[in-house]
C-alpha cells in the first residue's frame, strides 16, 4: 500500500536570469512500513524535497498524495492541519524548547492538539519510554548529552502517531558511535511497522535504511548514485 506519491513533481527557483531546477521530475512512490532514505551532496534538492514532502511546501507542477489526501491542490491553512496530523520531524538540531523539560517538549504536538494534560502526560511518558528515556523526563536538554536530546525529539515526533517518520540529517550533530545509537532506534522503529524518510548527506547513514535513492541536480534516481 502506497503511503506517498509523487509524480512529475517540480520546484524551481528563479535568480534573475537564472532558472534552478531544485526538483526535476520527481517520481517517487513509498510503501507504507517503508524505511527509505534519500541520499544526495549539498544543493542536489534534499531540503527542497523535504519541504515538499512534510507539507511546508507545495509543487510547482505535479502531483502529491500522502495517505489518500491530494497534497497539491489543498490551501496553504489545511497544508499545516496535514502536517500536523500526519508528520512526525526530526531535526539535525533536535529543535528542543531550552525552558522545558524532556517530558514537556515530547508533550508538545499534543498539546496543540487539544489532548488533555493528563493524557498529555501519559502518552510522552510513553514515547520517552520507547526511546529508552524514561528516567530522564524531568531533564532539561542541557542536562542531556547529543544522543539523548535526539532521542527526546524522536519522542516528540512519535508522540502524535504520524503516519510518518521525517528524518533530516539526524545524525549530522552526533559523533560516529552516537550517531549509530540512533540508527539503530530508526531501524527498531521501522521493525514496529513506523513508515521512516531520512535525508542525509552520508552515504553511510543512508546505507542503514532498506531502500535508498539518490537525488543529484533536483532529479531522483533508485539506489545508490554518489
Ligand atoms: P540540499 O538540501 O540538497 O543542499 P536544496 O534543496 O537546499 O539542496 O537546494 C537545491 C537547489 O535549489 C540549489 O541549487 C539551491 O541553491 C537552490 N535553492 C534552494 N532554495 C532556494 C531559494 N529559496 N531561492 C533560490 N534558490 C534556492
Ligand atoms: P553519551 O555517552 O550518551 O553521549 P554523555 O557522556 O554525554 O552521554 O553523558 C553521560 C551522562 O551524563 C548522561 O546520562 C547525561 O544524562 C548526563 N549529562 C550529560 N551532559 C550533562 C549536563 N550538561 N548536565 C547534567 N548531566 C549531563
């Protein structure tokens, strides 16, 4: 079953004269309980991809289904409600709230949902222990170390129960041995049937998803192409 597809899909950026090509005719169909990554160097599209498929942003031209909903033709308002619903981020900067604890930041999406605090409380507690966190709930992220922050936003982004995972450079500030931690906890997510899209530069990181495309000048292709 088909979670994402995208076809003839492109995004261009106009710098005077200049006509950038960020996608090229992007076709691209993911499978539900995927676990995907998309590989390519600096400026090849990655983030305009990204954008595109977490909602931030739309087609120029081409089609966007995600979970049956025609992510192309909907306003930008109903554009954020999707991404709210439907998508988990995780940041190469984990993104945490300083101020807050690991069991409030994890707390957050569901807040401006509209669940109920002590549901709130429950369901982090819950995704901090999936993450192997639970005795650090009252922590602020500076009392944690990199790895430990990632895992409080995978927390956060597993909270609401997206129908997927959007991975952008989660290993880019972690050391090697960190950074294969939090593969390994992908990986044993994606085996719990979680739907995971991550973006990276590496080869290496890329390498520990089962599918892996390559995206060079704004245009995709299967596999490995670096
Ligand atoms: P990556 O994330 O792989 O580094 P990007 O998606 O950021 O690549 O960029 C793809 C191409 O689009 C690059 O050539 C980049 O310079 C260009 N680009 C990205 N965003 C903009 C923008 N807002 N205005 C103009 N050009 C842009
Ligand atoms: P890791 O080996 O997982 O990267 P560290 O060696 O950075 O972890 O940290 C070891 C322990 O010390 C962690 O469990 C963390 O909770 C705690 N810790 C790390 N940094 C701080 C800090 N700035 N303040 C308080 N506790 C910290």
């Amino acid at each position: 079953e088909s979670l994402i597809t995208m076809s003839k899909i492109e995004k261009t950026y106009k710098l005077g004269d200049n006509v950038v090509h960020a996608l090229d005719h992007i076709d691209l169909s993911i499978e539900k309980g995927a676990f995907i990554s998309i590989v390519g160097p600096s400026g090849s599209g990655k983030s305009t991809l990204m954008n595109m498929m977490g909602c931030l942003d739309k087609p120029d031209k081409g089609k966007y289904i995600l979970g049956g909903s025609h992510i192309d033709q909907l306003k930008d308002r109903d554009l954020a409600e999707i991404r709210n619903q439907k998508i988990g981020f995780i940041f190469q900067n984990f993104n945490l709230l300083g101020k807050l604890s690991a069991v409030e930041n994890v707390e957050l999406p569901l807040l401006y949902r509209g669940v109920k605090t002590k549901d709130r409380r429950a369901r982090a507690l819950e995704c901090l222990n999936m993450v192997g966190l639970k005795d650090r709930a009252a922590h602020l992220p500076n009392q944690l170390s990199g790895g430990q922050q990632q895992r409080v936003a995978i927390a956060r982004a597993l909270a609401g129960e997206p129908q997927i995972l959007l991975a952008d450079e989660p290993t880019g500030a972690l050391d090697s041995k960190t950074s294969e931690e939090i593969m390994n906890l992908l990986t044993a997510l994606n085996e719990n049937g979680r739907t995971i899209v991550l973006i990276t530069h590496d080869l290496n990181v890329a390498r520990k998803a089962k599918r892996t495309v390559s995206i060079r000048d704004g245009k995709l292709q299967e596999g490995e192409h670096i």
